[in-house]
C-alpha cells in the first residue's frame, strides 16, 4: 500500500511530483491545441502551441511553484499551465467546439490516471516500493489537475462547457470575470480555500481509491 508523503524524503517526493507536473501538463495543454486544431483553427499552431514541447506550455508559477508549494504544505497539488490561444469562430460546432477544446485537456489527465491506476491495480503487488509510489503521485497529480480544471470557473477549462449551455445572462456574467484577469483568479482562490478544500479533497481521495484499487490512499 502506498501512502502520500509516506516517503522520508522530501527532496524526491518533489521531484516526483515535478516530473509528473510537466508529463501531465504537458500533455493537458497539448490536447488543448491538437483538439482546436482538428476541428479548423490553426491559431494554436501559428503561436508554437502545437507541440508536446514542455517549454511551450509551462508556467514557472502557476504550472511549477503552485504545485510543489502545495505538496510541500501537505495538500493535493493543482494548477494551470500557460492558456492555449484559439478562435471559437473558427471551431467546428461553434460553441460547442470550443467546450470541446477546453474539455480535452482535463480529459487527458483522467485518462492517464485511469491508466496509470489500471497499471497499479493488475501489477502493483509486483512491483517495487518506491515504483508504487512514483506510479500513484501519478495518478494523484492527473486526478487533482482533473478535478480542479474542470471547476467551471473562468478561466479554467471547465467554463468552456457552461458558455457552451448556460444561458446569455450567464455568459454575461462569466465574461465580466474572465476580463478581470488575475483578480478573477484571485477572488477564486479565496473561495476555493474557503469553501471547496475539503469536497475536493473527499472527491480526489474517493476517485484515487477507485482507479488504483485502494493501492494509493492519501
């Protein structure tokens, strides 16, 4: 069984977990580009996006800093990486598309949970110790970028879907937030910590038992 934060050192469960970020976000932010991509628009593709390039996707705070500053605290690490730029205009399906792009990322990071679970569930009694854990800080940093991107929040991926069926006094209003920047996240950040810490953490602590078989607990 593995625990987190069970190891004695530190230094290598954030290194663990920094590998883990740039794979998963990786991959997150490059589906975002691949999707837009294959439904028409090729603005990602013209801004360098389309690329599984780490350098391209990844923010030093909020892809890096956020994360390991979480993990190092005791709490399930989160955070964004750099946006994808796409015009929905271009997209097939209209708005639509757009939820489509926004969902591919945090889909991504779920379907490489479930693997990765799938892997700890058929051969993790084989396998070594400090395997079981660098395979389940996996899956519980694809799970926590899942859960947390899609809150449905703007900006993050998750509000691509309600812009695509709230109605338009709501999509007013989620425009207003969107334009406030990092205020916007700010204002999110403190509701967050204040209201949605503890259901998230239940959430993620239910989804991790259930991909990995009860391999991983935190």
């Amino acid at each position: 069984m593995v625990y987190w934060c069970s190891m004695n050192t530190e230094v290598l469960t954030l290194v663990i977990v920094f590998v883990s970020i740039i794979i998963s976000m990786t991959l997150h932010e490059a589906m975002h580009a691949f999707t837009s991509y294959w439904l028409g628009d090729d603005t990602a593709k013209h801004m360098g996006r389309l690329t599984l390039n780490p350098l391209a996707h990844i923010d030093l705070f909020t892809t890096i800093l956020l994360p390991l500053l979480l993990v190092a605290a005791g709490a399930p690490p989160f955070g964004v990486a750099k946006p994808v730029p796409f015009n929905p205009t271009r997209l097939k399906y209209g708005e639509f598309g757009a939820a489509l792009v926004g969902l591919a990322g945090p889909l991504t990071n779920l379907l490489l949970a479930g693997i990765t679970g799938l892997v700890l569930q058929l051969f993790g009694a084989d396998l070594p110790s400090v395997a079981q854990y660098i395979l389940g800080t996996f899956v519980l940093v694809n799970l926590s970028f899942f859960l947390f991107n899609i809150i449905p929040f703007p900006p993050l991926d998750g509000s691509r879907f309600l812009y695509a069926v709230a109605p338009e006094p709501v999509k007013e209003v989620m425009l207003q937030i969107e334009g406030m920047g990092l205020a916007a996240i700010g204002i999110f950040f403190v509701v967050f910590y204040l209201f949605l810490s503890a259901p998230f953490a239940r959430l993620l602590a239910i989804m991790l038992q259930f991909l990995t078989g009860g391999t991983v607990v935190i």
